[in-house]
C-alpha cells in the first residue's frame, strides 16, 4: 500500500503548525465535526486519522469491527468511514447494525479496487459513498465533505432564528422581544434549536435527538427527557400561552421546526 508516502506530506506540514485546512470543522449543533475510522491496517488507519485532523476533524480510530459499532452507538459522531474485511466483525455487518439505529449517519465504505460487488452491496446496504484503495488525502476529504453537505444530519450551520418579531440568538443563547427584554437560553435549549433548524424542515425523532444533541445511545433507552425539554422551550418561546408552538409535533415520527421559524445562517 502507498498510504504512508501519500499522506507524508500532510505530516510534514502538521508538524509545521498549520495548514490550509487547519481550521476545526464544526456540525450543526456547533460542535466540532467527529469522524469515527473503522480500519484493521494500522498504517492505513494512521493515514486516514492524520488526513481527516488535516481537513480540522476530530476523529476517533479504531481496527475492530465490534469495537468500531460500539464506539458508533456509545459516541456521538459524524461520518463513520468503514472498511469492508475486519477482524470482530466484517464492515458489512457493521452497517446493518449502524442502520438499525442510527439510520442517518453518515457511513463512507473503503473498498479495494476493482471491488465492484464490495461497492454495490454496501450502497445497496445503506452506505453514502465508498473510496477505493488506494487512494489520495485529497480525494478523501473531497468525498467527506460531500457527504456531510448531503447528509439529513448535517445540514448547513445556524446562527440565528426570527420567530414572529422575536430574534432567537443561538450564539448568545437568548430570546430578544420586540420591547427589549431578553429570555435566556440554556445550552441545551440552544442546541436543540440549531439541531432543528440545520435539518431543514426534516422530521427529527427522539432517538436522533438524543443521540446527536444529549450523546446518549438511544438503543434500549426509555425517557421522557426530549419531550419535556421540548415543552419547557416552547414555553421559552412563546409570547402569549394562546400562541401556537414554534416546535411542532409530527405524530409517531418526532420534531419539527413551524414553518413560520426564519433561519438565518451565520
């Protein structure tokens, strides 16, 4: 494998400072973007890791199947890039488990070349993309960054929202009223608010919530916590008790901005 002279480049320059990438890439919940690499090649994996913190990921790596899911379903990441052959448990069967419960996250297969069955069963089982061995630090991050542009979870960042003459600033985490006065916001508010309105109008259920905002793994998870949350923040945000929610509720699916929410970017 040519990895490591590939990405040698890219370790002359870390270890110089900074790069034109070095910038730390951040989700829609503000929060540095987090990649989970599931690679059994110690170099390859070494590889991967250096490139995607070149690109400003946190990245997390791992070289076993079983392990790698675990670390998916226990940590809350971005993108997970999945080889195919691994020891515990084969990238295959990683993705059906990845699905089952975290059905939106982002998964790039590594494939060898000229893999084709490799590369048409993991689309056909839910992955987003695939790279190909070898392949070069720039093709890598071009395709990630894709994929996150694309990705339900990952939509573009808010800053800001307007809600009937009120401004809800996300950064400073407060509610401004058109007379001046001001409802604070606590973190978790502010989150749930940029969470819902980075996705865009898509229905957000309680699971990805409290996976994506709480870092909690939902599988097996009994709590009212989203739902009380939610009722505490439409509180927060309307202006009269008559006034109708800025979240709504969308039955047997989950959440949901009003469409009267304006989102600003920042």
């Amino acid at each position: 494998m040519a990895y490591p002279g590939r990405y040698g480049e890219i370790r002359r320059r870390r270890a110089g400072g900074s790069g034109p990438l070095a910038a730390r890439a951040t989700s829609s919940t503000g929060c540095q973007t987090t990649i989970l690499v599931i690679e059994d090649d110690e170099a390859i994996r070494r590889g991967l890791v250096d490139a995607l913190e070149y690109g400003g990921y946190t990245v997390l790596g791992c070289g076993d199947g079983r392990r790698g899911l675990a670390l998916a379903l226990e940590t809350p990441v971005d993108l997970m890039l999945l080889d195919v052959m691994l020891p515990g448990m084969e990238g295959f069967d990683v993705l059906r488990e990845v699905r089952l419960s975290l059905p939106t996250l982002p998964v790039i297969m590594v494939t060898a070349r000229g893999a084709e069955e490799d590369r048409v069963r993991g689309l056909r089982d839910g992955a987003d993309d695939y790279v190909t061995k070898p392949f070069s630090a720039r093709e890598l991050l071009a395709r990630v960054a894709a994929v996150l542009r694309r990705s339900p979870e990952r939509p573009t960042d808010v800053a800001t929202l307007r809600l009937d003459g009120r401004t809800i600033d996300l950064e400073r985490r407060e509610v401004a009223q058109p007379d001046g006065t001001r409802r604070a916001l606590s973190e978790r508010e502010a989150a749930i608010l940029r969470y819902l309105a980075a996705a865009g109008g898509r229905v957000v259920d309680r699971d990805e919530l409290l996976h994506r905002v709480w870092g909690l793994n939902p599988r097996g998870l009994t709590t009212r916590t989203v739902d009380m949350q939610i009722a505490r923040l439409r509180e927060k945000l309307a202006a009269a008790a008559d006034d109708p929610p800025a979240i709504l509720t969308v039955r047997g699916k989950g959440y949901m901005l009003a469409e009267r929410v304006e989102v600003t970017p920042p």
